[in-house]
C-alpha cells in the first residue's frame, strides 16, 4: 500500500517590525485545534493569539494580540483532537460525507504525526541493538552513552561539579608554579649574594695588607733615624762644622724619604676606604635582595596554605563522589529493570500495531466496496432526478392532481386560510397552483427520502402592490418573510444563504402589465452568476399573472442566493404584482419552496 503523501500542517514565519496577522493553508475545526510559538515560546490563546476561519477548507489566518518584533519566528503547527465525530450504527446511515469526515481527520492527526516524529531526538540509522530508553532521572547528574555505545546512561558525577573541581586544580597548579618560580629566583640571589659575601672578604684582605705594609716602611724609618743618630754623635769629636753639616744633611734626607713613605700609606688608606665603602654598598645591595626573597617566600607560603586548603576541599568532592557512584549504580541497577519491562511492552505494542494493520487493510476493502455502492448511489440518483423532473411536469399541467394531493395532505380552505396569491383572475380558490406549496409538508415525488426544508415569501401589508418592476437588467425580487426552516437557512436582505448541497425549488412570482417576463436562480458569491434557469412568459400585452417554476440547483459551499426576473417593459408601483385590498389578509407577491435531498 503506498504511502500518502499528507500534509505537513506546518508553517513558519520570519516576522517584520510590529507584524501581527499570519496565514494557515490548512482546514481546523476549533481555534485550539492550532498551537502558536514565537521563537522557542508557545502562545497562549485568546490572551496571546486569537484564529480566524475555523472550519474552512482553505484554512484563516491568527492574528497575535501584540505585534511582533523584528526576526521573531513565529511558527504555527496544528494540532488536531483525537477523539470521532460521526457513531456509525448497525441499520444506519452510511454516509459519503461522514466517511470522507473521519478519514479526513484521520490523514490530519497522521500528517501531525509525521511532522512531530520528524522533529524527534532519533538515531542516524535504525539499529535494533541500540536501546532508545533515558535513563531515570538523577539531580546533578548528565547522560552519557555506555561503553559498548549501546544505550544511553547516567553519569556517576554532577558535569558542573567537575569543571569546579578542574578549574580549582587549575587554580592550585598555577600557585605551586608561581611558588617554584620565585624560589628558584631566591635561590639565584642567595647565590648573587655569596659572591658579593665573597668578594669583600678579598677586599678586606688587601686592605690588611696594605696596612701591614705601611706599618714596616715607617718601623724601617724609624730605623733610619736611630742609625742617623748614632752616626751624628760618633762625629761629635770632629769638627763642630762638620758634624753640623753632617747632622743637616741626613736630617733632609731623612725627612724626605718619610715623606714619601707617608704619601704612599695615604695612598693605602684612601684605596682602603674606597674598597670598605664599595662592600658597603654590596652589602645593602644584598639586604635588599634577601628582603625580596623574603616577602616571595612569604607570597610562596601564603599560596601552599590556598593550594591546601583547595586540596581539602577537592577531597570533599571526591568522597561525595564516591557516594553519587554508588547512587549512580543503584539508578543504573533500575533502569535496566525498566529497560526489561520497557522492552516487554514495546513487543506487545508491536503486536497491536500488526493487528491494527491487518483491521486497516480489511476497513480499506470497506472502503472501496462502500465507494462502489456511493457509485451505483449516484446512478440513481440520477434517474430519480430525471423521475422527479417528469413528475414535476406532471404536476405543472394538471391542477386536478395537485387538487388531489393537497386533499391527501388534509389541506383545506379553512386551514390555509385561502390562497397566498391570487389566480389570473384575481379569486383565492382553493384550486389554484400555490396548492403545491402544500407538498412542502410530506416526502418528494415518487418517495424520494427528503430531509430538510424551507419556505420564503414576500409579504406587504393590505392595500400595498409589490413594487416597481424596471426593463433593462436583472431586476432582484424582494423576499421578507421566514415562513419555516429546517435546512439551517438565514434571509438577509432579499438573499438566502444556504449550505452546501442539492436543492430542488418550487416557486411562483407575481407580475403585472410588462409584456413578458423570465427570472432565474442566482447564486451571490463571486459577483453573481446563474445557477438554475427559470420559466419565461410572454403575455402580450397587459394583465396580472403568477409564474410557478420548478427546478434544482446544486452548490459546494455556503451561498448567498436570490430570484431575479428580467421584464420587458417598466411598471412602476405594481409590476411586481396588483394588490386586491381584501379586508383581513395581507398581500403575498412571491412563494419560495427549497427542499435539500440526501
């Protein structure tokens, strides 16, 4: 059996600025037959959207309460109810349009169907292997697929807790790198300052030299001068010019030589000094290394303690891990008990489906043996038609059968109060044609089955004509009055709607003094054309008559139709019929018979 092709019943829209009003193509029987989003939020009816045209086949439109802003996608999805319209009893009507009704539905919900499961979380390909159960639901926890990639599980830890956790293990790695860093830097200038250390220990060592030299050049001057001296006083026996000349000449050789020993220990002291004040400054230079070191080994220390007390709290989580595992398993211990009992159902499911199949197949075959009877149906109905057609010709020419029948009906003068319009010649007898009307009582000719009916007239108060009848065009006639319904008819200025259908139309319209005259059905919608031609009379000249027609008509949908007559010459005031100004009746200038058949 081939696949229908459905319908989608779905409809998306980008909207513009402020847009309120968007289109369906798509017959619903009810406004919440219809489910309205905007974006990915579902609008509520009557307070967010109200729909228009239910029950058309050419679908309405929605129309939302505020309008839309820009880009908004606004998508619209029917949403048919699953319930049956139409009971068929065992003796009862089996009607075309009653099927065509619920198997109509049937396609629509099937359509809906399609569209959802075409939305639906599905696999790539079909696998029988591959289980399409979720797992129960946990609080915290995610799903994920199982090792074998078999069937979908949840996960033994909540996702959120594990990035924390990741991102604080993060958090305690960057510290302890930082922490390694700047111990690492500590380390190079402890390093820096033992050179420094080493360095200024030389320099004190040469300072020391430096002194110890200059110590034994002026012990050796002192020397010197001893020596002097004892050679002045061994030449005091000479001459006293000679060991005063003497005595002045070692004395200026003396001074000079101290001199220049005292000028090169200035010379030591001031590189000394120079060298005391050069380690000075590595020593400050190191104070403040080792006090840099120290504020980084205490930055280092203050990261080791956040480092533990991260590491704390990550042993926190890892035991309520272990305790969600174990939760974990127990949920884990369930679903595949679910899985079972899930499969055990799918199995019978699919059981019903086979069956449900097989009652498909066998309603198909009711089917096409039903069409073949709608078929032979229709057939006959046709030469029915065709029998009706006759007998109304029949019943056109001969009064004393339509006398006959209104006497069968139990229709008499007292009853009827008189004719509703007048003979040729003016009198009410009962023997005149308005006595068909009187078939609007029983069952159509020959036993045809009838189901509904209704009768129109226009009626004037006594003493007033029916109206001015105008040559040219074609002219409507007046209808006021409801006399009965059945059908489910409305009269609305001069018009009658009336629902889909076969009708047959009995109907007799007064004129006066315009020569000749023909009217016709016509039907409204559309600007008006002609569904069901009337009878033309000719007269001649002067002189008030009645025209009875019977015909048929048929429409497809609900129609607004009227009577129009066409006549050849103007009468103002009573060519749509004399009055006669009887005392006590009104004056009736038009009768109108639908009777819808099955």
């Amino acid at each position: 059996m081939a696949q229908l092709p459905g319908d989608p019943r779905y409809l998306q829209y980008t909207a513009t600025a402020s847009q309120t009003v968007f289109s369906y193509d798509f017959i619903v029987y009810a406004d919440d037959e219809l489910i309205v989003q905007s974006d990915e939020t579902t609008l509520t009816l009557t307070t967010e959207y109200t729909v228009q045209d239910a029950g058309e086949s050419a679908g309405g439109t929605i129309t939302l309460v505020t309008g839309a802003t820009v880009g908004d996608v606004i998508t619209i999805t029917g949403n048919s109810m699953v319930e049956r319209d139409t009971t068929f009893v065992a003796g009862g009507d089996y009607l075309a349009s009653a099927i065509n009704g619920e198997y109509d539905k049937l396609d629509n919900i099937s359509s809906e169907l399609v569209t959802a499961n075409a939305e639906a979380f599905k696999l790539a390909k079909a696998d029988s292997a591959i289980s399409k159960v979720v797992p129960t639901p946990s609080a915290g926890l995610g799903i994920k697929w199982n090792a074998g990639a078999t069937a979908l599980i949840a996960t033994t830890y909540d996702p959120d807790d594990a990035q924390t956790d990741s991102a604080a293990s993060a958090a305690a790695a960057l510290v302890s790198e930082n922490a390694a860093a700047l111990s690492e830097t500590a380390a190079g200038t402890s390093e820096t300052n033992a050179g420094l250390s080493e360095t200024a220990a030389g320099l004190s060592e040469t300072a020391a030299g430096l002194s110890e030299t200059a110590a034994g050049t002026s012990e050796t001057n002192a020397g010197n001068s001893e020596t002097n001296a004892g050679s002045s006083a061994s030449a005091a026996s000479g001459s006293a010019d000679q060991a005063s000349a003497a005595q002045t000449v070692c004395t200026a050789k003396e001074v000079l030589t101290n001199q220049d020993a005292l000028d090169t220990a200035a010379d030591v002291v001031t590189t000394t000094q120079d060298a005391i004040d050069t380690a000075a400054d590595v020593v400050t230079t190191t104070q403040d290394a080792i006090d840099t070191a120290a504020d980084a080994v205490t930055t280092a220390q203050d990261a080791i303690d956040t480092a533990a007390d991260v590491g704390f709290t990550n042993a926190d989580v890892v035991s309520t891990n272990a305790d969600v595992v174990t939760t974990t398993q127990d949920a884990l211990d369930t679903a595949a008990d679910v899985v079972t009992t899930t499969q055990d159902a799918i199995d019978t499911a699919a059981d019903a489906v086979t069956t449900a199949q097989d009652a498909i197949d066998t309603a198909a075959d009711v089917v096409t043996t039903t069409q073949d009877a709608i078929d032979t149906a229709a057939d006959v109905v046709t030469t029915t038609q065709d029998a009706i057609d006759t007998a109304a010709d029949v019943v056109l020419t001969n009064a004393d059968v339509v006398t006959a029948a209104a006497s069968a009906a139990s229709i008499n003068a007292a009853a009827f109060e008189k004719d509703l319009i007048p003979d040729n010649d003016s009198s009410r007898d009962l023997g005149s044609t308005a006595k068909r009307w009187a078939e609007c009582w029983t069952d159509d000719i020959n036993g045809r089955l009838v189901r509904e009916k209704a009768l129109y007239t226009y009626v004037v108060s006594q003493g007033t004509s029916g109206g001015t009848a105008t040559t040219g065009s074609y002219q409507e006639r007046p209808i006021n009055t409801e006399v009965f319904d059945t059908i489910g008819c409305t009269l609305s200025s001069n018009q009658i709607t009336v629902p889909a259908g076969t009708y047959l139309v009995d109907a007799s319209v007064a004129n006066f003094n315009v020569n000749a005259v023909e009217w016709d059905i016509f039907d409204n919608e559309g600007g008006g054309t002609i569904v069901a031609n009337g009878m033309g009379v000719y007269s001649g000249g002067s002189g008030n008559w009645i025209t009875s027609i019977t015909t048929a008509f048929t429409v497809a949908a609900s129609s607004a139709m009227s009577i129009r007559c066409n006549v050849e010459k103007t009468q103002a005031t009573n060519g749509m019929g004399v009055s006669t100004n009887e005392a006590n009746h009104t004056e009736v200038f038009l009768g109108l018979k639908l009777t819808r058949v099955i």
